[in-house]
C-alpha cells in the first residue's frame, strides 16, 4: 500500500508542474481511511484539506426528489460556490462547516489559496462536481475490516446506523455513477 500512497504524491508532483495549481478528490467506503490519506497529503504537501462531511445538504433541503439520486445528500451546490469556484479562481476561502446532528453551521472558516487542495469524504466525487478535480482515488476496503473499523472508530451504537443506512447509500451511489472505473488510483485499505 505505500508504494501506492508514493505513486500519488509523484503523480501529484507531477501534474502540478504542468498546472499552476490543481485539486485532489479521494472518495470511498467509509472506514477506508480517506481522512487519514488527506491529512498524510495534507502534511505532505502543506496543502488544503476540505471535508465533504461539512457540505452534507441541510434539512431544509431534504428533499424526496434530490435525495432519491444517489449522491445527492451533499450540498454539491454550495460546496462549489464556496471552495471549488474560489480555488479556479486563485481566491482566498471562506465558508461555513455544516454540522448535521443539529442542522447548524460554523463560524466562519477562513483559509488561504494554496496551489494544491485535496477533497476527501465520501460523495466528493459526486456527478455534479467530478468535472472540477485534476486527480481523483478510490480507497476501498474488506468488508469484515471496514465494519472493524467503523466499530472501534465510532463505537457500537453507531455501528448499525452504519450497516443499515450510510454503507447503503454509498454503495448505491459507487454503482449508480461507476465511481471506481472513473478513478485515477483504486486502493484497497484493507490489505
């Protein structure tokens, strides 16, 4: 698997020296470790490192119709108009972290354009955004460990929320948009 985590950071390397700055998207399984992949890059690269987690779609948004689309529970709309755009436009970022256990919104968050910025969470590679990232990996991971470690990392009473609703809508969502195949890097992080 390191030899993986290597070809990324030269692949990256790479790119950004034929683009003046460019954007990362890692999605996958939850339990996969992505979050764990974009604070390595992050620390790696001193770059930027947002969290589709903060842009999940607000109640008031909830509705039948987007939610019957796979993909369509992140605020893709808003996660473009306050990260993407200010990135294509070499601009300084502010926005506001969602906080979905009680449908609230952070201060403000200010953060400086850096020339790399890495989008990690699952949904981020969501139809509506794919378009925007220069590089985009797929972790995956066994079954049996992914539950491990969704147990040992969120604890037993969130274990079956997991089982029965979020691994099933991401699962849906990998299908339904073929999320592996459009992959520059599919990594299995169970090995």
């Amino acid at each position: 698997m390191k030899e993986n985590y290597i070809d990324i950071i030269k692949d990256i390397e790479n790119k950004l020296e034929l683009k003046e700055s460019i954007i990362v998207a890692i999605d996958g399984r939850c339990g996969s470790g992505k979050s764990t992949l974009g604070q390595m890059l992050q620390k790696y690269f001193d770059c930027n490192l947002f969290h589709m987690d903060d842009f999940f779609v607000p109640f008031d948004l909830r509705t039948k119709e987007r939610l019957d689309i796979p993909g369509e529970n992140v605020h893709h709309e808003r996660f473009k108009k306050e990260i993407l755009d200010k990135i294509l436009s070499g601009e300084d970022i502010l926005y506001k972290k969602y906080n979905c256990m009680d449908n609230s919104f952070s201060d403000d968050i200010n953060i400086k354009y850096k020339k790399i910025n890495i989008i990690e969470g699952s949904y981020s590679l969501n139809h509506n955004l794919i378009d925007y990232y220069d590089y985009k990996i797929f972790l995956t991971i066994d079954k049996k460990e992914q539950l491990n470690r969704i147990l040992k990392r969120n604890g037993k009473d969130s274990l079956n929320n997991f089982i029965e609703k979020w691994i099933p809508l991401e699962e849906k969502y990998f299908d339904y948009f073929n999320i592996e195949c459009i992959c520059d890097y599919v990594i299995d992080t169970s090995l």
